[in-house]
C-alpha cells in the first residue's frame, strides 16, 4: 500500500547523483527501498518516469510516494524460561532477564521478550511509550543478561524514564575479559558509532556519540580478568565495543574480537557479560532501591572453571 506523497526539488548538493541515492539522501530510505520504489513507478522527475541509474539535475521536480511504514510488531504472550521477577511492587518491576531474550519486539526479531514474557506472568503494563515497549524504560541487549527495570504504572514510567535519560540510576555490570587490562581501574571514555564497514556492530569513531565506560578489575586470572563496571552512558554494545577497543574484549564474545580457544575451554556460548545491579530513587516514595541479580549458570560455570585452573 502506498504512503505519503513529497514533492521536492533537486538540491544543488545532489547535482549528477543517482535518483536512488537521491532518493535515500532526501526521504531517508534505504538504496533497497528507493530501488524498490522506482520499479513499482513511485518516483517520476520533471513529470517523466525514471531508472534507478539515471542521474538528477539540481532544480528538477523530484516527486515519490513513499511506501508506509512497517507496523510495529506486537509482543508474543508466551512463557519466558528464566525469566524471574527480582522486585515488585505497584510502580517498579525488576526482571532477571536471561540471555536470548528482548525487552520487547523489534522489526526482524522474532523471538521471546520481557514485555510478552510479563503478560504472560499476568502483569498489566502501563500505557506509557509506545505500545510494542509498555512499560519499558531501559533496555539490555539480548546477549546480556541480568537486572533491568520495567514500570508498573504510568507515574513510575515518567519518573524512571527520566532517571535513566537523566544518568541518576546507578548500573553495575560485571564482564569477564581477555588478559589484564592496564591500569587496572580506569575510564575509557570514546564515542561509539556505527562500524564503518559492518551495520550491525558499533565502533569507536570519530562521529560517535560521546560513551564514557569506568571499570575495576576485582579478580584476575592467568588468560583473563573478572571486572565491576559502571556506565556513565547507555550506547549499544557499549561495554564490549569499549573493551575491544582497549584490547580486552569480553571473553565469548567473537562479534568483538574474543579468542574462541579460551570461550571454549570455559564452555561460553555468548559474551561474559551481566547486569548485576541497579540502584535508584523508587518512582514514588523517593527511597533508593537496590536490586541484584546472580550469575546464571553458564557464566558462574565459566568463573569456577578459571578459579580451579
């Protein structure tokens, strides 16, 4: 079905571009899309049809319908293995997510979330935010798991989205990392930015928003060391892009640059990588509330298997 209708102008900056990357310049859409959308005779310059290769001329009426939009997904009711309710009360739900598990749906993801997992335990999740995402005021990519927050009424959403945004919730994550970083309590502080050459993974780049990353070493063995880290930015990725980027990424995790040998020794099918703890001002009393979550079975296997080496 077809969408919005624009016509523009070709700007003087656009001059000998390809109408597809034209296209994607001035309407946002992927070369795909604007390829897509010039077959199906969406997209005519100076009232005349076009082929993608075809070059515009700086003043030429560009006119496209755009396609709509994607509906946004819908969250799967369904059972969550692992999925453990850490703290409860009317405004604040804390989850013990596990990993392979979204906090809610997303275009392309088609399995288990927080958001369906918790209707299925029978929460009613506020109308707050959009309504793939109620309730949701954080997110913990789906290799990682560990604590997260989710709001349990519409005033408790305000507050904590806004503590969040805000950087007044305190976050503790505990990651496993190849060899001993140097110092050993240290900040990197590096923006993080789409990998110039790889769309799903993130970089540090000179463009990037600005991610400031803190981190202890607690314990250190003779391949690896075990560290507390505090986030004073939220960025994908951001802990395993920062220590890659420090020459330490985190063990299993090969997307970063992990050694498989050592992963594999220590039997670790994803990134050592786990929320440990969230600290912040309950929504409606104002009282600091700390909640933690243990180390699931596979990461404490890992630990155990350094410990008695």
């Amino acid at each position: 079905m077809s969408g919005e209708f624009r016509s523009l102008p070709v700007p003087e900056g656009l001059a000998g571009m390809r109408v597809d990357a034209a296209l994607s310049k001035l309407f946002g859409v992927s070369r795909a899309v604007a390829a897509e959308m010039i077959r199906a005779g969406d997209v005519v310059i100076d009232a005349h049809p076009v082929a993608k290769s075809d070059r515009v001329n700086p003043g030429a009426l560009l006119e496209a319908t755009l396609p709509q939009p994607p509906a946004a997904p819908e969250p799967v009711v369904e059972h969550v293995e692992g999925l453990d309710i850490l703290y409860q009360d009317d405004d604040v739900i804390a989850v013990d997510k596990p990993v392979g598990v979204a906090a809610h749906p997303t275009l392309g993801w088609e399995g288990p979330t927080v958001v369906g997992g918790l209707q299925a335990m029978g929460f009613t999740l506020p109308d707050a935010g959009p309504p793939e995402r109620k309730g949701i005021v954080q997110r913990l990519d789906v290799g990682t798991s560990g604590v997260m927050v989710v709001a349990a009424s519409v005033s408790g959403y305000s507050v904590l989205k806004r503590a969040f945004k805000e950087r007044t919730v305190d976050k503790t994550y505990h990651a496993l990392v190849q060899g001993l970083p140097d110092p050993i309590v240290g900040t990197v502080d590096a923006p993080i930015g789409r990998h110039p050459s790889s769309g799903w993974k993130f970089a540090v780049t000179d463009d990037g928003r600005r991610s400031i990353t803190h981190y202890e070493v607690t314990e250190a063995f003779r391949h690896a060391s075990l560290l507390e880290v505090h986030l004073e930015t939220g960025r994908t990725h951001q802990i395993r892009v920062h220590m890659s980027a420090i020459g330490h990424p985190c063990v299993g995790d090969p997307m970063y640059g992990c050694d498989p040998n050592l992963a594999r020794e220590l039997g670790l099918t994803r990134q050592w990588l786990h929320a440990t703890k969230l600290g912040f001002a309950h929504p409606r009393t104002g009282d600091y509330l700390e909640v933690e979550s243990p180390y699931p079975p596979d990461l404490q296997h890992a630990l155990d298997v350094l410990r008695q080496a």
